[in-house]
C-alpha cells in the first residue's frame, strides 16, 4: 500500500510539471518585455506607457483564463445517474452481461440518456458506478466521470469538459492575443538589435529570443485555437470528433449540432457581453443536451444519417429536440406526441 500511495503521490506532483513550465515562461517573458525592453531599450515614455498599458490588459485575460482553466473542479454526474439501491445489488450480482443490461436499460428508462456503445448497449462506468450521461466520459488522470469531457490536458493539468470550456478556449484566445502583442512590439527592436542598429546591451539576449518564443508560441496556439473554436461552431467535442456518437439510430457526428449561433450560445453563453470574460456563462447542466435526431421516427432518422456527407446540421434545416433542461428559442417549431409525452421538434435554417 505505501509504495503505491508513494507513486501515486510522485505522479500528482508530476503532473505539475508542465504547468510549471509554461508559469516560467511567463514569467520569464514578463521580465524581458517589461524590464529589458520598456525600462532600458525603448526611449520615448509615450511609446514605453503605451506599451505596458496594452501588455499588461491582455497578459491579465490570459493569466485570468488559464487560471481558472486550471482550478475549475470537472463536472460529474449527479447521484440520479446512479443506480437505486437494489438495481445495483441486482447488478453486482448478475455475471450475464446481456442481463446487467437489462437492468441499465430499466434505470435508463427514466434518465435523458440518447446514447449508446457502438454495440448499442447503455454507457455504465464500472469505476465511477453510474450511468454516464450523454457525452460524459471516464477520464483515467483524474480518475473521474467528466461531464461533457473534450479531453485531459497536461498543460493544466486538468480534464477540459463542461464546467471549464469556455475558460480554456479563451486561455487560447488571450494566450495567441498575448503573444501577437508582443511580437507586434518586439518586432521593430528585434529588426535594429539583428541589424546591429542598437548597442550590444544585455537586453539584446532577452529580446532576440522573447521575439522568437513568442512567435513560435503564437503559431501553435493559434492551431490549437482555430481547430476548438470549429469544434465549437460544429457543437463537439475532441472525443466527439474522432469518434461520433452513437444515438438508437447510429452514430451520427452532427448528433448534437443545433446550428451555429446556438452551438456557439451552448458554450459561451447567450449574452455576447459575457463572451470575452472568463465568467461561467455557458447553457445548460451538463447532463441533458438537444440532440437532432431523437424522437424522430426511425425512416426519417435514418434517411437524415445517410446524409451525412451533407448533413442536416451543415445544410440547410436541422432537426432538433428540446433536453431535459436546456431552452432554446425556436424559430419554427411543431408539437408531436410520443408515447404520451409532448416532443418539440425544431426546425431552423441554418445562418
């Protein structure tokens, strides 16, 4: 027991390391601009004001967001994703997984559960013990059921789900709009230090390199940024992206897709004022999501599926239904009754 509490500890602290790193870096950068360029190479107060004013707005954002990337506990399913009492002794009892399932399936009966495996059986967690909600998965770092998991990132050490999205595509955002500020005035000093325009100064290290390791991290930060702010636009997850998920009929990688705008409001918010701060703003609980397909019947499922290479959520009209707690308003909508419960079914043409 002590050397594997011993390992488990060294691989905690561990996980901080690259955390560490990028904090030094800041640091590091914070002393070459603020120190090496506007205290002792720029000579003009005005240009030397101007500059720190605007560095120090966008490094607050980006130290604002990636700390509460950081810091936001995941979200995990309530106790209602959990089995009763007696379905779970039931459960833990029975060795045939086609009647483990049968029990699942009773439980799931009265949860806003769409999804499956790809085997269409009903998505259980045997460490966690609970049902998972639809686009919920086990994350194996934190040792954790995620709400809405995109995935675990070591760079902050934290699984990236439901309840810190928002915090970390802004992270990107400020972290690119940070090092574009300083490459944009950096540049003209770099150009007159490698031209040898300015005097051999022990800020001529600092900012040679400052302009290159913020160069370097602006490109790889924007690639990371373009490729979640269109996932974003299509409503999935990194999971979701490389693995579509399966509803009762099929797979279907456009599944949680409700057009742009509502894809867009779905994470950051339905009010464009709290968009650019790194305030929880983003729609729902984590446990219930719209999805386009469910409820529909089946024929008119499948014909939607077989489109997917032009799908629905891409063309011109989307098909959606209204989740357990999530509302939305709806541009054209039609009632139906299904199995004696009310459906509303959405249509909306696409921006």
């Amino acid at each position: 027991m002590a050397p594997s509490h011993a390992l488990r500890c060294c691989k905690r602290a561990l996980n901080w390391v690259p955390v560490l790193f990028i904090n030094l870096v800041i640091g590091w950068s914070y002393y070459a601009y603020v120190v090496e360029l506007c205290v002792y190479t720029i000579p003009n107060n005005a240009e030397r004001i101007s500059y720190l004013v605007i560095f120090h707005l966008f490094l607050t954002m980006f130290i604002w967001s990636y700390w509460k990337t950081i810091f936001s506990k995941p979200a995990s399913p309530s106790k209602a994703f959990g089995l009763p009492r007696v379905e779970k002794e039931a459960y833990e009892r029975e060795e045939r997984a086609e009647v483990q399932q049968e029990i699942l399936k009773k439980v799931a009966r009265n949860l806003p559960i769409y999804t499956r495996t790809a085997g269409g059986a009903v998505r259980y967690c045997n460490p966690c013990q609970v049902i998972k909600p639809d686009r919920c998965h086990h994350c194996s770092t934190c040792e954790m059921c995620v709400l809405k998991m995109d995935h675990h990132c070591p760079w902050v050490n934290n699984c990236v789900g439901f309840s810190n999205y928002k915090y970390f595509v802004l992270f990107l955002a400020y972290a690119a709009l940070y090092c574009a500020v300083i490459c944009a005035t950096v540049i003209q000093y770099f150009i007159k230090f490698w031209t040898k325009e300015l005097p051999e100064t022990h800020a001529k290290f600092h900012i040679l390199f400052l302009f290159f390791v913020a160069a370097l991290f602006f490109i790889s930060v924007l690639s990371l940024l373009s490729y979640h702010l269109w996932l974003v636009g299509k409503n999935r997850t990194t999971i979701e992206a490389f693995r579509a998920p399966v509803f009762t009929n099929g797979p279907d990688k456009n599944g949680f897709s409700l057009g742009f705008s509502r894809n867009v409001a779905e994470v950051f918010g339905d009010q464009a004022k709290h968009w650019i701060f790194p305030v929880y703003s983003s729609l729902g609980d984590g446990h219930s999501f719209l999805a386009r397909l469910v409820h529909i019947d089946p024929e008119q499922a499948n014909s939607v599926l077989q489109q997917n290479g032009k799908s629905l959520a891409d063309g011109e009209t989307n098909l959606s239904v209204h989740g357990n707690n999530i509302q939305h308003t709806a541009d054209d909508s039609k009632e139906k009754v299904d199995e004696g419960q009310m459906v509303s079914v959405t249509v909306e043409s696409e921006p």
